[in-house]
C-alpha cells in the first residue's frame, strides 16, 4: 500500500469520525419543539429600593441599576424583573400606584428609565415590568373622582358598597390591621373594597373602561420597548360584584374564594388580544390559582392568555417551624410532572414577598452558608421552567435580626402586629415567627462591598443593612473564585450551554431518600444527573448502573468521594453529572 494512499484512507476515516460525531452532537443539541426566548431566560429579580443608590438619599434607584448593569451581565442573567417604580406614596413600597405613566420621584425619571431600558438592551438583557392593577393607590387621580360623588364618571372604576345597605358581607383583607377588605368613607357614606392595604382600592375589572385603561398603560411601555409583564396579584382581579356573603372562617383558605373567579380568563385573553399578541413580550402573573387546572387555563398555548405559571404553593414550604425535604420532593415534582406536556412553569424559591432563600431553605449559620446557597441555586437553575433568582442570592445574603416592631417597615408586618396584638396573639412568638418571614429580611440593601453601608448608600438606608455585609458581599466574593457568586455565573452559564437543564424531561429518583433530591434531565441523548444533599450531615446514595459511566459538570465542593457503586455526599453538597452513554 503506497504512502499517499493510506494517507488518504487515514483522512477518510478522520473525515468520517468527526462527521459521525458531528451528527451526533446535533442529535444531542436538536432544535426543541416550541422554543422561546422566555422559556430560555434566567430572570434576575432587581427591588428597586434596595438595589444601588446614586444620589445618597438612602433609596435605591434607576441610575444606581444603570451603574451596576455590567454586573448584572457578569451574572448570566439574560432578563430583569424589576419591582414597581411607577409614582406611589409607598404605602406598599410601589405596590400602590397613583400614575402608572410615572416614575417614582425617589427613583429618578423617565430619561433614567430610557437610559436604564437602552442599557439593558446593548448588553442583550430584557426587562419585565411589575403591572400592579388588581388595585391602584387612594392617591391616584382615578380614586380621587371615584370617591368624590356617587355619579362621578369614575365611580365604577372601584367597588363601592352603599352605606344605607347596611355593614357590607365580610371579606377578609391581608394587609389591614383589622383584617377587614372594606374602608368606610364618609364623603359619599359608603364603603369600598381593598384586599391589601386601605391605601390600596381594588379596580373594578367588570368595568370594560378600566380594562381599557389598563392595556393602554400596558401599551405605552410596550412601545417604549419592554419585554415582558408580571401581573401582580392579577389572579384576584375578577369579582362577583354582588359580593354575596362567604362561610363563616372563609379567611383560612381564601384563595378558594378570592383566586380565578368567573371573568377572569375573559380578561386575560381579552389583554392578549390587545397587548401581547401585538408585541414579543413575555407574561406571567402572579399566582397560579386553586388547583391544576386553573394554572393550565392561564397558561397552556391553545389558551392565548399567559406565558408561565407562576406557582406559590413551592415557595410557601418553609415555616418558622421548618420543612420536610420530603414534600418539597413531592410538590415540586407534582408541578413538573403536571407540565410536562402543556404549559410552562416559574422557578423560584424567594422574591420580594419571602424572607431570604438561605434562612428559609438552607442553613444560614457561618459553617454552612455558602454550601447551601450554592445548592439552593444550583436547584433553581437545574430545573425545568423559568429561573428568578432573587438580588442577593447570588452572594448568599441572610436574614436580618429584628428584634423591635418598631425596626420593621412592611405594612403587613406593622399591620400584623396591630391585629394580633388586638386578638390577643402571644406576641413573644409573634415577634419570632415575624423575624423568621419578614418580607423585610428580604428587602435589605444590596451588600457591594464592606465600607459603611455595604457601599450601597453614601446617606442612611432606607432599612438597615445586615452587620454581615463585612464578610458577605459583592466585592469579597468576586475575588474568591470559590464564593457563592462565581458558582452561581458558573450556573447560569452551564444551563445557557446545555439545553438539557432548559427542556430536559425531568424524572425524580430515589424519591424516599430522607436527605438527597436526586433527578434526571433528559433531552434527545442527554442525561445528566442531578444531586442535591439537603442534610447538615453526610449523605450516601447509591448509583443506578446506567450512571456509572460519567463526567461532573458542577461541584461546589473541591472534591467528590465515589464508591464502587455509589456516592457520598457532604453537608449540602450539589453535584451535577454528565451520564455517558
């Protein structure tokens, strides 16, 4: 055989190896039926408040978002979900709006928001805005004519209740000090409804001129260029406005008769025909209604209302008491399995309504804190759904200590207080419990660096900042490629190339195991493996033959102990593994 011809036959064989392995990674990475550029998005939760502040009055804002935007990018993230900054008294920190046209003075203006919008947009990062309008402020100019005479023109864009009909049915509020939804007013001897706040009026959606009102709003930053829309409470916003009377201790399960009530899929799908049908935006709403098939009507495609779920029944695992890792295995697998097929579902385990992942679902003591955020976001980014990730969750940030009502800001914390206070609650437990799940833990400023005020803010902050912003912040751990930080850009970067952790099919394993969640993502000829010890103490699991043969994408620890036919994992340990075939 001469030289040049097996010299050809060598090339041939290469040729042939690598079109054979070409095929094969196509195979691997094939297209995905129905993909979309929100099932695909890592969303990264900014609270506008607690961000970065610019002009040292203590409050976060937009220019501070604009200076950190490079950072935001250095996460992975791909998509931002910024809290209300619309014009607001702030009687719930922007979730009372009293010109949805507006930006919040505190926060800056409008230019700000072009200049911040633009800015996300060259850097490929899209932005969700929060649409609070299940109710609006007492403030906003809407509310104002409302409540000024009883055949003002606005009059029917809230529910008022006649005085002279007598004390209205009871409806239960979450946010009032008496737990009570209806205001009596004096100007026109009526009552009318909040299921938050007083300062917070319920919109009458049966009114097609508010409905109106509000995809025109939705319109204007559509155009201005907005990617996406959180419907903030929107699963309450239907009513009957008869408001017959509810059994007697409705309040203990009131979402059975405050969530998807009748109209409200008509004012979804009407919003879709006029809003997001016109625009590439993403859209999901806060809740996911009573049970499965409310969440499929929201959101299944041949529906034409919303993108994603967005599920509480998840998040709302831990209690001061604490949790079983059994049923979040359980209830996080339900979901999955329930979507499998149709829908698409949100990924969270903390927004601005929790106190912080970490002391709610890890272990926040010094030992242990950084293992068990990298788990917790090891988690959120290896499932299947739409990732948000909270600010601060990427380096780890705990819960602060209250110790004084008077420390708190959250009007469901002050208005809390006042009602148990008033029902004879035993406050010394109260005032516990309240430490644990304060939405204000979650709420404290962003820890950038270990100068006064964790750099956040050259004044005085709004709410106090952690003391443990000296150790745990943005500065520190950017440095330490071990950190809390550098695994979470390590994370987001290995779902961004593996599609397998976006649509895999996910299938729980060894569901019994008391301390482990273990599940598999599979997608065309991919599997990896996902290990997740939840335990402040080693773990062994024992591997299936199939996962033998494998290569580890992530760690966050330095080393991994495997016996012949099985693994040991330490104190919140999180594994991932390539299962070769």
């Amino acid at each position: 055989m001469n030289r040049s011809f097996l010299k050809m036959m060598i090339c041939a064989f290469l040729f042939m190896a690598i079109s054979c392995q070409q095929k094969q990674d196509e195979k691997d990475q094939a297209p995905v039926e129905n993909a979309k550029w929100w099932k695909e998005a890592i969303v990264y939760q900014i609270y506008p408040r607690s961000f970065k502040d610019s002009d040292g009055d203590g409050v976060g804002d937009l220019k501070g978002i604009i200076e950190k935007l490079d950072y935001i990018k250095s996460l992975g993230v791909n998509a931002v979900w910024l809290n209300p900054i619309y014009t607001s008294p702030n009687a719930d920190n922007g979730y009372d709006v009293s010109d949805y046209r507006g930006i919040m003075e505190e926060f800056g203006t409008m230019a700000d928001f072009d200049s911040l919008l633009a800015g996300m947009h060259q850097r490929d990062i899209k932005l969700v805005m929060d649409i609070v309008v299940n109710h609006s402020s007492d403030q906003h100019e809407w509310f104002k004519q409302s409540r000024s005479s009883r055949d003002n023109p606005y009059r029917d864009y809230y529910h008022w209740w006649p005085a002279e009909k007598g004390e209205p049915p009871y409806r239960y509020s979450l946010f009032d000090a008496k737990g009570n939804a209806w205001q009596y007013d004096s100007i026109t001897n009526a009552y009318y409804l909040h299921y938050f706040a007083k300062q917070q009026p319920d919109l009458n959606w049966s009114n097609p001129k508010v409905r109106q009102e509000v995809y025109d709003i939705m319109k204007f930053w559509a155009d201005k260029g907005v990617d996406g829309f959180r419907l903030d409470a929107f699963q309450f916003a239907a009513k009957d406005t008869t408001f017959p009377k509810f059994p007697e201790g409705f309040e203990k399960d009131f979402i059975q008769y405050y969530a998807m009530q009748d109209g409200l899929h008509d004012y979804l799908k009407e919003m879709n025909e006029q809003v997001f049908s016109k625009y590439d935006v993403m859209s999901v709403a806060e809740g996911a209604g009573r049970n499965f098939e409310d969440a499929h009507k929201l959101v299944d495609a041949d529906r034409n209302e919303l993108n994603m779920a967005y599920a509480f029944e998840g998040v709302d695992i831990p209690k001061y008491e604490g949790y079983d890792l059994k049923t979040m295995k359980e209830i996080f697998t339900k979901w999955d399995q329930e979507f499998a097929e149709d829908g698409w579902l949100s990924i969270f385990l903390a927004n601005h309504d929790q106190a912080r992942m970490v002391s709610r679902w890890g272990n926040d003591s010094k030992a242990y804190r950084s293992a068990s955020t990298k788990l917790l976001n090891t988690f959120i980014l290896s499932m299947r759904g739409t990732p948000y990730c909270y600010y601060g969750d990427e380096l780890g940030m705990t819960n602060i200590d209250f110790d004084s009502i008077s420390q708190y800001q959250d009007i469901a914390a002050i208005n809390g207080y006042e009602k148990a206070l008033s029902e004879g609650e035993d406050m010394e437990l109260f005032m516990k419990k309240l430490n644990y799940g304060s939405r204000d833990n979650g709420r404290t400023p962003m820890q950038w660096d270990n100068s006064e005020h964790a750099g956040f803010t050259s004044g005085t902050p709004w709410l106090p900042v952690n003391d443990n912003y000296i150790d745990i912040n943005v500065a520190a751990e950017n440095a330490n490629p071990n950190s809390v930080l550098n695994h979470f850009r390590k994370m987001t970067e290995l779902r961004k190339q593996n599609p397998v952790l976006i649509y895999g099919a996910y299938e729980i394993q060894a569901p019994e195991h008391p301390h482990i969640y273990a599940y598999t993502r599979t997608l065309g000829n991919k599997t990896v493996l996902v290990l997740l010890n939840f335990s402040d103490d080693s773990a062994e699991l024992a591997l299936k033959n199939d996962w033998l043969n494998h290569s580890v994408m992530i760690n966050n620890y330095a080393d991994i102990e495997f016996a012949e036919n099985s693994i040991k994992m330490q104190a919140y340990q999180a594994v991932i593994l390539a299962i070769e075939p």
